[in-house]
C-alpha cells in the first residue's frame, strides 16, 4: 500500500497546547508512526494540562485532580503552532476535537487555515445539544 494511499489522523493531546510544545508532539507522533506527514491532526480536547510533569499525559495534584496549564496557552497561540506544521508539510489539514460553539468561534477568528474538520464524540449518553450543530454552523 503507498502512502497516500492511506488517510492518517493523529491528535493533539493536552499537555502541547503552547506553541512551542506543538512541533515537539507532532514531530515525536510523525517519528513513532515512521512518517512524513499527518493527512489531519486534531486538537484532541479543547482545555490545556501542565506540560512536563512526573504524571506524563495525566498530570494531577496529590488529591487526583487534574493540573491544568498553568500558562493557559490560547486556542489562538494552539491553532496558530498547528498552521505552521501545515506550511512546513507535516500536516496536510489541521482541526479540532471536543470543541462547542464558542470554542470554534474563537478559532475561526484567527484562523488562516480553516480547520478541515470537528470531531465529535457521538456516544448518546454523552453527546449534548450543541455538540452536533457546531460543526453544521461552522460549515465544517
């Protein structure tokens, strides 16, 4: 099978949402994989978790609870780290995971690239109002 071929998505995980852990994770998840490019790479969750913590991908105080970005990188500074990836050929398409309206309204006022998509988990016991009509708004 060629590579192009085959549609690859990956995902954004919490803790590289500032602009400078961006390239790190994409390039780390382009090295395990034995990649050139991402064909789509999603922020996965539309909130920030403390980089570089003992915890790894879960960081979380000594009661359990989650630590959140103590920077608060915007989606802003998130989206725009994940458009220079587009420009420098290591995704062919950026989007977004989780996300609600006002979310997508934030990254749509700054964007250059559109994002391609919005992943909703669609688990009826889960999937709130709001979740599904985002992406019909958005014309996602």
């Amino acid at each position: 099978v060629k590579r192009e071929e085959v549609f690859i998505t990956s995902k954004l995980w919490n803790t590289f949402h500032r602009a400078d852990e961006v390239p790190k994770a994409c390039a780390k998840t382009l090295a395990d994989l034995q990649l050139e490019y991402l064909d789509l790479y999603l922020i996965h969750w539309p909130m920030s978790t403390e980089p570089n913590t003992e915890q790894g991908l879960f960081p979380a105080d000594a009661e359990g609870i989650p630590m959140f970005d103590s920077k608060s990188p915007s989606f802003a500074e998130t989206w725009a780290a994940l458009e220079k990836l587009v420009e420098e050929g290591k995704c062919k398409n950026i989007g977004l995971s989780n996300f609600n309206i006002a979310q997508i309204e934030e990254v749509l006022a700054v964007a250059k690239v559109k994002p391609a998509c919005l992943q909703v988990k669609c688990q009826w016991s889960v999937l709130g109002p709001g979740r599904v009509s985002p992406a019909r708004w958005a014309a996602l």
